[in-house]
C-alpha cells in the first residue's frame, strides 16, 4: 500500500489521471482497491495480470473485473512475456543481430504456453497483452493472435506491448487482425544510441 500511494502520487505530481499497469497478482490488486475504499486513489488503473497459473484460474472463473469502483479499476488483461529487450541483444529476431552474428535473440516464455494462456483469456474476457520487442517475436505473437481468434471469436482486441521491431510485412497484420500495437515512446529516446549497432541500417526501417 506504501507502495501504490507513492505512486498515485506521482502520477499526480505528472498530471498523469490513468495508467495501464502490466503485471499484477491479488495483493497489489487488494492494495489499489484498499486505498480505493479510503479515497486515496486519485487515478484510473487498468491493470493486467501476471502470468501465474493459479492467479489466473482465480480471476478467469471469476470474470473480468470492468470499470469498478466509480470507474477506477479494470481487471480484464493478461501480460505474458514473448522475448527480452533490445539493448541486452535479448530481443528476438529473425536474423543475427548486427553486432553479434552468432546471437537471434531469447524466446523467454514457450510459444506453446502462450497460445494456450492467449486462448483461455479470450474465452473468458479477457485481453491477452503480449510483450515482444523484435521481429520474430512480433511475428510468432501475431501468429498466435490470428490462430486464437480464427478459434474463439468475439470483440476483444489482443495488445503486442512495445511492438519496437517488426518486419514490414508484418506491419499489416495488425490493423487485419484487429491487433493494438501499444507503443511506449520512450524506446525510441532509450534504445537510440544501440538500435543502429543491434539491427543495421536496413532493419531500422521496421523500428
């Protein structure tokens, strides 16, 4: 709670009024809705699991939780992991990086697992939010997102987070599937003094 209440102010400090939060379990949850009830909570938060089994079989049984609390909190989203990041050469691509022609990245979380925590979500309303920074993780992510949709259906519309690297012909894969490519652009401020050296010249044009 300590915690959660320095950051609403911060948020605060920053003019900032809603946040999406990636990564949360029961007691960050029990802490945002603690403070809620007391009205210290001067800010809306859509918060996203973790990808923790028992967590989710909890909150999927349950449902998704959508604008409680006079509309300042959502429970409806999962973050899953498909890769690392840039800067560490962890980000997987499809080609060696640059800088390092023995290296393609790290695939962190197993495809399989993926597809199948993807799946569960959308049929229990919720959003599936996958991280994934290079090219061939954006693309293995859209091909799991494609699958799951052409299987479950509905409106809900899957989140590739960060979506920093993608090869240009998967750029049009997102708006076809109905994918949100959710940037942060503070990548491209963080990652511009290495994304030249990692990638080369011929795929900054994905970044």
């Amino acid at each position: 709670m300590r915690a959660t209440r320095a950051a609403v102010a911060e948020c605060n400090r920053w003019g900032i009024t809603a946040v999406a939060e990636p990564g949360c379990d029961d007691d960050v949850l029990a802490a945002h809705v603690a403070l809620i009830e007391r009205g210290e909570y001067s800010i809306r938060n859509y918060a996203m699991l973790d990808d923790d089994a028992a967590l989710l079989e909890r909150h999927f049984a349950r449902g998704p939780l959508d604008a409680a609390y006079d509309a300042r909190l959502w429970t409806r989203a999962v973050k899953m992991y498909a890769d690392g990041a840039l800067g560490s050469r962890g980000a997987a691509l499809l080609e060696p990086y640059a800088d390092d022609s023995a290296n393609r990245g790290l695939v962190v979380t197993a495809p399989e697992h993926l597809a199948e925590v993807t799946q569960r979500a959308l049929r229990s309303g919720f959003q599936p939010c996958i991280h994934a920074i290079g090219d061939r993780a954006n693309r293995f992510v859209l091909d799991i997102f494609e699958a799951a949709l052409a299987d479950c259906g509905g409106d809900i519309r899957p989140r590739i987070e960060h979506a920093q690297v993608v090869s240009p012909p998967d750029v049009p894969r997102f708006a076809a599937l109905g994918v949100i490519a959710s940037m942060q652009t503070t990548h491209a401020l963080s990652d511009m003094r290495w994304a030249g050296e990692r990638l080369g010249n011929d795929r900054l044009a994905g970044a």
